[in-house]
C-alpha cells in the first residue's frame, strides 16, 4: 500500500508520536511536548491556525465553549490563561524555602497511594499546589491531576517559542513546575491498586474512559526525569508540614506554612505533654524545697525521734529535687543529641541528594 511522506515521518523513530520514544530525557531539550502525541489522555484540544488566520496558531478546543479543560471558566484565547495554570500549579511560597525544604524533605521519594493506606495514611484532596505531597498526624494531601496537563496541543502551546501569547519567564516557571507535578504522578500511581485508589478519591475525576494501561503509557514518559528539568519543590518527595511551619518561622518570619486548627484548644494542644512535664518538674522541686524549709524550722526541738524523722524528709526532698533535675537536663540533652543525629543525617542525605544532582548536570546533553 502507497504511503504519503507525512505517512512516512509519522512512523518515523525519532517521530515525536511514536508511542516508543521515551520523551524523558529529551523533554527540556528542544521545544516538543514531554510525550507522544498518541499517548495524550486529552484529546479536546487542538494547536492549529484558525480558518480566517494564517499567521499564527492558537489553542482550540472541540467543544463549542472553547473553554480551557478542567477549568470552565477560562476561555483559550483569554490572556489569563497562563496565569490561571501557575496559580493552579505554581509552588510559588515553598520555592523561597529553596534548598532548606530537603529539612522537611530529605529524599526525593514518594510513595505509591497504596503504600500510603498500608502506613495507615488518610490521603486528602487539596487544591493548593503548595500542599501537594504534604503530609501530617496520618495524613497526607494529593492534588488531583488537571486535565489540560495531558493534552499535546497544550504543551505545544506552552513550549511554542514563536506563541507571543505566553512570557517567556512564565513559560519556564510554568514547564518546570508542570513537569515537576506530573512526575509525583508517576510515582503516585505505579500499580493497578494506585490507579483503582486514585479513581476512587477522585484524584482522576476528570479521566472518564482511562484506563490503567492508557494511563501507564502517558504517565511513564515522567518517571525518570532528571531533578535538573523540575522545579526546586519537586526535587524533594514528601514533606513533613510541622517541620515546613518551623523553617517558615525561621526564614520566611511567617508563624507557619500552613495550619488547620479551626479552635485554640487544638492548636495548643501540642504543647501540652512539655508544659505538663516543665509544670510537674517544678512542682517537685518547690515542694520538696518547702519540705527543706519545715524542717529546717523545727530543727530546735529535744525530740530526737522527730530529729530523725525530719533528717529523712530533708534527705529524701533533697534527692527528690537532684533526680528531678538530674532527670530533666538527662531529656534535655537526649532531645540535643537527637536532634544533631537528625541534622548529621539530613546533612549526609543532602550531600548525597547534591552530588546526584551534580552527575545530571554533567551527564545532560
């Protein structure tokens, strides 16, 4: 059978829709979209001229609404497009932390959601970006995956260095950190149960008619992606939200990243076991010093049954108040010596996490 030359180039191995290439490593590289066209779970979208133009292309949509997919409210040739995907995507707040996150963070890893039910953690919706992967107290936050991300017409628009329609600044913030995003994907659903998982919390309500396999093959062109072609958040995995509120209160001056304390009560409610411990250290101490005090008043008597009795209680509150202080400077210096373990160990994950970072640098074309 006779085949056009477009026929040809489609089937093309360095065609950008061959379903083989792995489009990974050659992502950040030029100017195509990060997978292959025939891979695309959107297929609404479309990067082509408008019948009454010839210049340049836009995005157009099949649907008569001309709306931007997961986002109603969004037409495709409004200006506000790219910023409605960054405020959508952008983890604008946990980039100040920069390098400081691998603190709350010290492994790039994310586990699978069926991993995360076998821990005990409850995964909850949020549609922050900035609290994507987040985790605290048994739960951790998953954003679902939008839709528009897995158009191919949409990342050709994005990528486009002749679309004046995106700033360029805006163009690489938003590349990095949608690749960034989609690469948690790749590790949040691995398996069949992920995938079942994710439908059911509505991680993929915008995904009728996907299947696992389906699914598979356009998630994996993220997978590997190097750290270097990612934002800064998402060269770390999971982050620990109490940690995140303690950086933030030391260098960004906020009293905390995020908190979901609807009452006082629960939000003191941690530092309940140290002030109840400081509070029963003194209490000891005080009392057994009132105890020194009595007796020492009543040291002038001739009884010397009650001479005796009074030597035990000023012995046994002068112990009492040694081991009281004996105790409390032994969990002080156990909660110092725990936390320069955990800063020797994070500081060895960093430089490890640091030198892979290096070998990409070196090893990408």
């Amino acid at each position: 059978m006779d085949t056009s030359p477009e026929d040809e180039i489609s089937r093309s191995p360095t065609s950008p829709t061959d379903p083989t290439v792995s489009r990974a490593s050659t992502a950040v590289c030029n100017d195509a979209p990060p997978f292959s066209q025939n891979a695309e779970l959107c297929k609404t979208l479309r990067y082509a001229h408008r019948p009454s133009e010839t210049k340049s292309r836009c995005l157009l949509s099949d649907d008569p609404t001309q709306m931007l997919p997961d986002a109603p409210r969004i037409p495709l040739d409004s200006c506000k497009l790219v910023s409605h995907c960054l405020s959508d995507l952008d983890v604008t707040p946990m980039q100040a932390l920069g390098e400081k996150l691998w603190w709350a963070g010290p492994t790039d890893i994310i586990r699978p959601l069926s991993e995360h039910t076998t821990i005990e953690r409850r995964i909850h919706l949020t549609e922050d970006p900035t609290m994507h992967c987040v985790w605290t107290n048994g739960t951790i936050f998953i954003k679902p995956l939008p839709l528009y991300l897995c158009s191919y017409a949409f990342w050709e628009y994005l990528l486009d260095p002749l679309n004046d329609g995106v700033n360029p600044e805006e163009r690489e913030k938003l590349k990095l950190t949608s690749l960034g995003f989609l690469k948690t994907y790749a590790h949040l659903i691995q398996h069949r149960s992920d995938f079942n998982l994710a439908r059911r919390l509505d991680l993929l309500c915008s995904f009728d008619g996907v299947d696992f396999e389906t699914f598979s093959r356009f998630i994996m062109a993220f997978e590997a992606l190097p750290n270097g072609d990612v934002s800064i958040r998402w060269r770390f995995g999971e982050l620990h939200l109490d940690t995140l509120n303690f950086y933030s209160a030391i260098f960004l001056r906020k009293w905390h990243r995020q908190r979901f304390e609807n009452r006082y009560g629960t939000y003191f409610s941690r530092f309940f076991p140290v002030i109840l411990f400081v509070f029963a250290l003194l209490s000891v101490i005080l009392s057994a010093m009132q105890v020194i005090t009595g007796s020492r008043q009543m040291w002038e008597t001739d009884n010397k049954g009650l001479k005796r009795t009074l030597g035990i209680f000023e012995w046994f509150a002068t112990e009492a108040i040694a081991w009281s202080l004996a105790f409390g400077g032994l969990f002080f210096f156990w909660w110092i010596g725990m936390s320069i373990a955990d800063a020797c160990r994070m500081q060895k994950t960093k430089k490890g996490l640091k030198k892979r970072l290096s070998q990409e640098a070196t090893t990408q074309p």
